[in-house]
C-alpha cells in the first residue's frame, strides 16, 4: 500500500512538474491527463484508449491525451480531488463517491432499481433523465461527461444456490461497505458482512462467509469461482461507473473541440461497453467450463418485494429523485426481466 501511494505521488509531482515547465512555451500541446483504477487489459482502459485515440488524431495539432491506469494517480476518491481542481482533466468515479458531492447519484445505488440490463441501459442512454444528475455537480468544479457499464452485482454461494430470499436466511455475505447494501441484506433475510474486495478470497475459502455479491468476472479474475459454485442472477444492482471532466477546462473549449469530445465521449462509452459484454461472456465461459460455476435464473419478484421498503425510506428521505425513480419503473414495464 506505501508503496502504491509513493507510485501515486510520483506520478501527481510529475504531472505537476510538467504543467509548470511547460508554461512559458507557448507552442507546447496541452496534455489532457486521465486516471482511473482498472489494470491495462479491463475493457475501462480499452475504451479510454479508443477516447485517447479520436481526440488525438482529430486534435493532435493543440492536445495530447494521456491515460493512466491502475490508481496510478491515486486512489478514485484522490482523482476525483485531483479532477476537481483540474491538476488532472478527466478520471473515471464509482457513483458511491460522486452521490457524496450529490444526493441525485443516490438512486443509482437502490436495490432492484432496474428490472433488466435492457432497462438499465436504456435509462442511462436517456439524456432527458441523466442530464439533471450529471450536471448536478458543476458547483463542485467537475461533471460526468458518459456513463460505463460495471454490470449487474448477483449474489454467489459455497454450499447452496440462492433461488428465494429464504435462502439467504442465516448466510453471511460480504457486501460493499455503504448502509444501503447492510439494509438490503437485513431486508432480504441475511447476514451482511462489509469488508475490503481484497479480503473475499480468503474469507471464503476459510469460510467466514458464505458468499458475496459482484459481477461475473469477480469469479474469474479474483478466483471466488474456485471457492463459490453457485452464481445467482437476482440481479441487485446495476451501478454504473462515471466518467468526470473538470468544469474549468471543459468550459474553454471552443464549440467544434466540444463537438469532438462529445464524440468522443460516444466512442469511449460504446467501446467500454462493447468490451464489457465481451468479457463477461468470457468470463462465464471459463466459470462454467473450467471452475464448474453454476448459474442459476431465480424469480427477481419476491427479492424486490423485500427491498421494496428500502425504496419507499430513500424516496421518503430525498423526494428531488423521485420523478427519475418513477421514469425509471417505465423503463422496467417496457423491458422485464428475461432470463439469460
């Protein structure tokens, strides 16, 4: 950990070094600096790559985009800091740590929100409902600019599959560390049990849990598919991550630049997701073929009818995100949950 945070430093007093080297040269292209916290082959950095590469080759005469991976920059909740003040322009951000600039990012993290992928995506891809939210932190000197699919977080299981809510009754299962994933799982009749991703592995194999709830490449790339046999599609949450630009630099550039990265912004986010199906396809090929994973299509209804008085506290509790919530159940009636 030290030692990923001397990395961390390093690469901030480098991109600070630059930027002050480079003010009295006039003729310098303006380097635009991204981070964000997955490795080089995570279909994030492919679709950043993608950005970097229409940007440069449609600007490349005034700008050079830069991409760093692998919290190379510092942890999300640095970049975002690091966004904000425009020592770097762009980083990508977990909604958990953009809904504490904003209470709009708060839907996103209710269980059950989205009643299919189909649904899920057609909210995010509708401007007239995510503008509001995107735009909400302007005052906080960033704002997203497009959304990337994380994919849907299902739970999965060593001893048993989960098909109801019953049988999550007396299950321990590790949950992201928020309030609103420990009262999902009292609602739902288990046990939650919050600790660092880092720490699952192990606490499976030495059965301290019983399970815990992520996407599909957490079976493979993190190995729980070694330990959990069971995968549940109770599809819980969709939680997408968000791309932010810094406001300062967003708002000097000329109309046809804002035109480019617009596109841009397209190209990232249809080439992140294009990525993102690929690999989780891959992903469960390999669970199922070669660590005998295997995945289950339970009734989402009697889970969301658990949760549902988790929707009406929340609802209760910030009413600005309601007429969004009530779009949203539009989208669910016009694309239900299917089966895999």
């Amino acid at each position: 950990m030290k030692y990923r945070k001397m990395i961390a430093l390093g690469a901030v007093a480098s991109i600070l070094s630059s930027m002050l080297s480079g003010c009295g040269q006039a003729e310098q292209k303006r380097i635009i600096r991204i981070g964000h916290n997955q490795s080089t082959n995570h279909p994030t950095h492919i679709g950043l790559t993608a950005f970097k590469d229409y940007i440069n080759e449609q600007l490349g005469d005034q700008y050079v985009v830069e991409v760093y991976p692998s919290e190379l920059l510092g942890s999300q909740t640095e970049m975002v800091q690091l966004t904000q003040t425009g020592a770097i322009d762009f980083c990508v951000a977990s909604n958990a740590i953009l809904e504490t600039f904003s209470k709009n990012y708060e839907i996103f993290n209710l269980p059950y929100l989205f009643a299919s992928t189909e649904a899920y995506h057609h909210v995010m891809d509708d401007e007239a409902l995510t503008d509001a939210i995107f735009s909400s932190t302007l005052q906080a000197g960033f704002e997203a600019v497009t959304w990337l699919d994380a994919g849907t977080r299902n739970f999965y299981t060593v001893g048993k599959p989960i098909e109801s809510p019953e049988d999550l009754k007396g299950l321990k299962i590790r949950v992201q560390q928020s309030p609103t994933n420990i009262e999902m799982m009292r609602l739902l009749g288990g046990s939650a049990t919050p600790m660092g991703f880092g720490e699952v592995y192990t606490a499976l194999q030495s059965n301290i849990i019983d399970g815990a709830e992520n996407n599909e490449m957490a079976l493979t790339d993190n190995g729980h598919g070694d330990v959990c046999k069971y995968y549940s599609y109770d599809m819980h949450q969709m939680v997408p991550d968000i791309v932010i630009g810094n406001v300062a630099f967003m708002e000097g550039l000329s109309e046809e630049e804002k035109a480019i990265f617009e596109e841009g912004f397209d190209i990232l986010s249809e080439t992140q997701r294009t990525e993102w199906t690929t690999a989780v396809a891959a992903a469960k090929e390999r669970a199922a073929n070669e660590q005998n994973v295997q995945f289950i299509y339970p009734d989402q209804a009697p889970f969301v009818e658990a949760c549902a008085p988790l929707h009406e506290s929340v609802l209760a509790k910030n009413p600005a995100i309601k007429a969004t919530y009530d779009a949203i159940q539009e989208y669910n009636a016009q694309y239900p949950s299917v089966a895999e």
